[in-house]
C-alpha cells in the first residue's frame, strides 16, 4: 500500500511536469527498485543476527528480543491493533501444553516468528509463533549434572536472552549455556561457580555488546560472597566479574570499589561471606555503554551477626553502574544501608527520558522491596526523588539532602523483636512492572504483608552452614496493614503519586504489559488474565486460564495480525506455600492436578482448549497405627526447615502447588519408608527438582516422617 501511494504520488508529478511517458516509466521503475530494496534490507535486519540496535528498535513490533522486550526493560510495546473497543474479541489462537513442567515464571521471546522459552529443569523450547508448532527442545539434563549432590534452590527459571545467532540461559546448577538459535543445538557451556558451592541461578541472563551477563542467588544458603560475571557471548570465555561486597582484607582487593566498600564493613563479615547475591535486575544502558545491576540482601539477613558494629555494607541493596565493557565501577546508589530485612534491590530496573521540573532526565525508575520507588539520574547516581508506594513502618520518608531512609526506632529489631511492614517478599518481588511512555504511568504489582521479626535465638556466636537456611533471625507473619494481600497500581515517576489502584484479594500478581493502545495485561494466581484500561484501571476483559499464572505477558504483530502470548503454571515462592498469605492455599492449583500451558491469543481465536483439571485440596492421610515421637518430631520440623524442604513443600508441610502436599502424600507412610529414603536421600525424583540430600541418617530420615505424620494428624485430632 505505501509503495503503490508513493509511485501514484511521484507520476502524478512527473506527468505535469514531463510529456515523455518513457521516462515516467523509468522513473517509477527506478522509485519502485529503491523502494523494494530498502524492504528488502529491513527484511534481512530483522532476520539477521540480534545487535544492540536491534534489541533497543522500538518500532519492531513483529519481534520481543530482551527480557523487557528493549533494552530499556520498559515493557511497553506500540502495537495498537488490540484495543479497548474490541479487547472482548480476544480468544486463544494456539495453545501448547506442557504436561511435565511445574512452576512457569519467564518471559518468551519472538524472533523472526519463533517463539522461545525456558520451563520447568531448565529446558528451553523454540516454537512456531503464528501456530504453537514444537520446533525444538533442549533438555540441559540438570538431574544428571547434579548427580546426587545435595543441591538446593528453585527448579524454575526467569528467562533467556539472545545476541548474535545464539540463545542463552542458565541452569539451576549454575551453568551459562549457548544455544544455535535456529537449530537449538548447544554452541558452548561454561560454569559460572563450582558445583558444589551452594548457590543456584533462577534470573535470566542478560546479553549485550558481545556479552552475556549473569549472576546467581543463593544468599541464605550458607556463606555467600555475591558477584556477577560477564561472558563472551561467541566463546564462553570469561570477559570480567565484579564482586558486590568485599572480602577478607588480608587477601587483599580486587579493585578500589572493594577498598571502598570494606570501610563500610565491621567486624569479621568475610567469615558469613557477606551476600549481595544479584538473581534478578539487570539493565544495559547503550546511552552510556553502562550495566544496571540490581544487588541483593546481606547473608546473613541480621546485620548485629553480620557487621556488628553497624556501617552501610556496600554494595547491598544498591544499583550499581558498570562499565559494560570492562566490569569497572562507574557509581552506585544504595537504597537500604546496613540492610537488617531482606530488603534486596533485585527488582527491575527501568529507563525512560522524564521530563522533570522542565528539564529532561536521563533516569531510572526502581522500585525494590523496601517499598519506597526510586528515580535516579543515570548519568550519575543522583537521586531525584524517592516516595513509598506501599506500606512502610522501617522508615519514615527519604531524606533528598543525603539520598539515605530515615529509619523509624526499634525497626532494626533492637530489642529482639519488631513488626515491619513490607515483609521479606517486599512491597514488590521480581514480577516485572511496566513502563507507558504515553501515559507516563508505571503499572507495579504490589504487595501488602507484614512480618514480625525475632532474633532472641541467634548471638554473635552463629554460624551459617552451606546448603544449610539460615537468616540469623526468626520471622512470622504479622498482621497485614490492609485487608487484601496484593494490589496493581498505577503510579506516576514525576510526581511520585498513585493515580490508580485495584486492589487484590490474593498477593502475587504476576508481571505487567502495557501497549500503545493503552491497554494493561497481567495474569493473576487465580488464574485470570486481565486486560485494563491503563488510563483508570478498569477491566476490560478476563480470560480464565484454569490454573494460577506467575508469568509475564508479551505481544508480537505477524502478518499484520497482533499476537498476545503467556505461560500459565502457578510458581515462585507463593506457589509453594512458603510465602505469606493464606489464599495460595485455597486456590487449588495442586501439584499435577492441572496442565501447564503456553497460550497465545488473537483477535477472533478459535483454538478449542481442553479444561482444565478442577482445583484440588489436600487431604492428610491418617496413619492409624503410627504414633508420633514428639521428640523426633521436632527434630525433624527443624530439619524441614534447614534442609528446604520449605521452600517447595510449604511451610508447616502445607503445599500450594510447586511440589507434592506431603500430608496427603502415601510415600511418608511406614510401608513406603524405603521409598522416602530413596526419594529424599538418595535423589531418584531429582528430574522432578526434588533433589536428594545425601547425607541424611536413617535416624534424621525418621525425624522428618515423625514431622510430616505430626501435620497430617493436626487436622483429625
């Protein structure tokens, strides 16, 4: 349609101007060849490798190449063909089921019409976009590298990336992988800590200028000295590494940050390792050629063990700026001094030109879990203005004069207890807001718990012990400022102001989309997608997914046809029962009772999906003849509780979905004890993330039945 308006323009011209025909002829010839081949040419950039350029090119709408979709981590995507006025047409054009994964939490992304993703063990799958056809599967064999090592973390995983023709991620175990992208054939591998350090990648890598960046978590598993490393994205060879906080100053620093930052630093912290761990919240800057790393929490979490004489613990719960060619620190600004909470800056870190007090600002807009949203001067780590947008009761406001909270007394729990409002699960998790450039609002799941802190247990004399969970301070929940445990709300970067908000009955929404037809997506652990008008927040359209969604939406056009793709498979911390709130559990999304899904929606979509399988509630088995030792069955709560076993199977043994309900579970049984051992000891479910923990004694074996028979027998006495 342009080129024929454009020829029709140009002979319109020529013929009042010019009697031969021949040369109209020649002319449209010669306007018709330039005009093809700069199609031709758009065509091949976008089949050709994925650049920088190509990667921050908001106009491509046909492809989503990064994990926010540009390198700007904004979200946003000009597509217009959904809109409010026929929103209610959309339906499911393709589904894909997944029937062996659990917990679903990344982003896909679209190239040159394939689809690519990353499920349950790590395994990642390239798809036909416009027809949900399986291309391609990659399997890491993450069971088989473990290899009956006792292992901890989660079996889901954020992301992918690509640059060049290679698609990257990276396994639990701790492995960054290259992959042919067209072929799903591995290119290299390389690891990036060793195997038997108690550490584990759930983040998405993030790839640019030839590089692939990746960090790891692992922060309450033991000692943990957080860093991350930047790979050559053609070889696997390690390009630099940046630790986050400093080590034993005997061995001496790796740079002049690291000298910087132990002055911030009392007492022995190299021997608790220190933390800092980045799993999530990367951003590259090519304005600036600079890395955005979001860094986490202390390890421990309680700062009287950790640094117990006070100091800001640089570079926890920072962003910090890095020179993304050679790893060098160029600034840093830290949201939570001498962090006591779990209050880590893991959150995504977004960019956008903000027109502020008349003046245009380079900034960065961050909203980590201490509850407070951030816009910083990315030019140089000014703070520009801070603002709670949830409940906080550990600090009173910001201060603008020197950038730092103005704690509330008693927060740090100084007299070994204090409720704090946000809890460890933050005012915001890792589920990703977005960004609207012609709303100028970011849309932000929102999250509404308190906790109650206790440290009466814990002296200076605490060690923590690799593999092992460890805080150095207890928590419960406390009791919740508002009646809902999660909200989504539009809030506004200039004026550090709430415009809207819809609150939600259960905490976890999932991450946000917003088009350029101001329409809003997020998915919810009900298991309802939503569409919003970005503008007030109401609904426009609901589609009931059957089973609860922790995943981020995206949208691609194909063929002059708009695309909106999710995966559906309730996971995370929530979907475990380890989170707080109450309502995960009654949700019924019980492990293997409903099939995860990748589904795609278009306008007028026909696929007939199949149901889903109803919810389904847990119910304890009953040992008639089996007496519960008090004794060991405490025993077995704590080794319940150092082991992991909480972090799938839920707190209290009361699962939400990620893993088995133990209560209703016949493998604790007497007569299935030898195949308990099997599983938990010796690892024969490890392809299903259930790793083994090889050195268990029959006698602990039998402590943690004792407890699990104890919570199944609570509800029948």
């Amino acid at each position: 349609m342009v080129i024929q308006f454009i020829l029709k323009v140009l002979g319109f011209l020529v013929e009042r101007s010019v009697t031969s025909q021949i040369f109209v002829g020649m002319l449209k010839a010669q306007v018709l060849i330039f005009v093809l081949s700069l199609c031709c040419l758009k065509a091949s950039f976008a089949n050709g490798p994925v650049t920088d350029k190509a990667i921050s090119d908001s106009s491509n709408t046909s492809e989503w190449l990064s994990y926010g979709r540009n390198h700007n981590e904004q979200r946003y995507s000009p597509l217009t063909k959904i809109d409010s006025k026929n929103v209610n047409q959309l339906a499911v054009e393709w589904y894909l089921d997944l029937p062996n994964d659990v917990g679903l939490v990344s982003t896909p992304l679209v190239k040159d019409g394939v689809i690519y993703f990353i499920g349950t063990m790590n395994v990642v799958r390239s798809v036909d976009a416009r027809t949900g056809q399986l291309l391609w599967s990659y399997d890491p064999k993450v069971a088989e590298e473990i290899g009956g090592r006792k292992q901890v973390g989660w079996a889901h995983n954020r992301g992918i990336s690509m640059f060049g023709n290679n698609l990257f991620f990276a396994t639990w175990d701790g492995r960054l992988i290259a992959l042919d992208i067209k072929t799903g054939k591995r290119k290299w591998s390389t690891r990036t800590f060793h195997i038997d350090e108690p550490l584990y990648i759930t983040g998405a890598p993030k790839a640019f200028r030839g590089k692939v960046l990746i960090g790891n978590g692992g922060t309450e598993n033991g000692p943990s000295r957080g860093y991350v490393s930047a790979y050559d994205a053609e070889t696997g060879a390690l390009a630099w590494r940046f630790f986050i906080v400093p080590g034993d100053p005997k061995e001496g620093f790796e740079n002049a940050a690291m000298e910087m930052a132990a002055k911030t630093w009392t007492g022995e912290w190299w021997k608790h390792g220190g933390g800092g761990n980045s799993w999530h919240g990367f951003t590259y800057d090519p304005e600036f050629n600079t890395v955005y790393v979001g860094t986490g929490n202390g390890s421990p979490w309680n700062q009287k063990i950790r640094s117990p004489e006070g100091g800001d613990n640089l570079f926890l719960c920072s962003i910090l700026a890095l020179d993304a060619d050679t790893g060098e620190y160029k600034w840093h600004y830290q949201t939570t001094p001498g962090e006591t909470w779990d209050f880590n800056s893991n959150m995504d870190i977004v960019l956008a030109d903000l027109k502020i007090e008349g003046k245009v600002v380079k900034a960065i807009m961050h909203a980590p879990k201490n509850g407070f949203f951030y816009v910083i001067d990315r030019t140089d780590g000014r703070l520009i203005s801070a603002e709670a947008f949830a409940d906080v009761s550990w600090a009173s406001h910001v201060d603008m004069k020197t950038g730092r909270p103005v704690e509330i007394e008693g927060a740090r729990y100084e007299d070994g207890q204090q409720v704090i409002t946000p809890s460890p699960f933050g005012a915001h998790s890792w589920h990703a807001m977005s960004y609207s450039p012609r709303t100028g609002l970011v849309y932000l799941p929102t999250l509404h718990w308190a906790v109650d802190y206790d440290d009466a247990a814990y002296g200076e004399e605490w060690r923590g012990k690799p593999f092992a969970l460890g805080t150095a301070v207890d928590f419960v929940e406390g009791e919740s400022p508002r009646p809902y445990e999660g909200s989504l709300q539009a809030w506004d970067p200039i004026t550090q102001k709430q415009v809207w908000s819809n609150p939600q009955e259960t905490g976890w929404g999932a991450g946000t989309l917003v088009t350029g037809s101001d329409l809003l997506f997020q998915g919810l652990p009900t298991g309802k997608l939503v569409a919003y008008d970005a503008k007030n927040g109401e609904s426009l359209w609901s589609y009931d997914a059957g089973l609860g969604i922790s995943a981020p939406p995206i949208t691609y056009e194909l063929d002059g046809k708009q695309y909106l793709s999710i995966l559906v498979g309730f996971g995370g911390g929530y979907a475990s029962g380890f989170a707080f709130g109450a309502s995960a559990t009654k949700l019924g999304w019980a492990y293997g009772a409903q099939t995860r899904r990748l589904l795609t929606f278009t306008l007028g979509g026909s696929a007939k999906v199949p149901p889903q399988g109803r919810p389904v509630f847990a119910q304890p088995i009953f040992e008639s003849d089996f007496e519960v030792d008090s004794d060991l069955a405490t025993a077995g709560e704590t080794l319940y509780a150092e082991n992991f076993c909480v972090t799938c199977h839920g707190a209290n043994a009361i699962a939400s979905g990620m893993a088995p309900d133990l209560r209703s579970s016949a493998i604790p049984l007497s007569e299935l004890a030898p195949v308990f051992a099997q599983i938990v000891r010796e690892g024969i479910k490890t392809g299903r993330g259930m790793p083994g923990i090889p050195e268990l004694s029959d006698e602990e074996l039998e402590a943690l039945r004792h407890f699990i028979r104890m919570k199944a027998h609570e509800g029948f006495e």
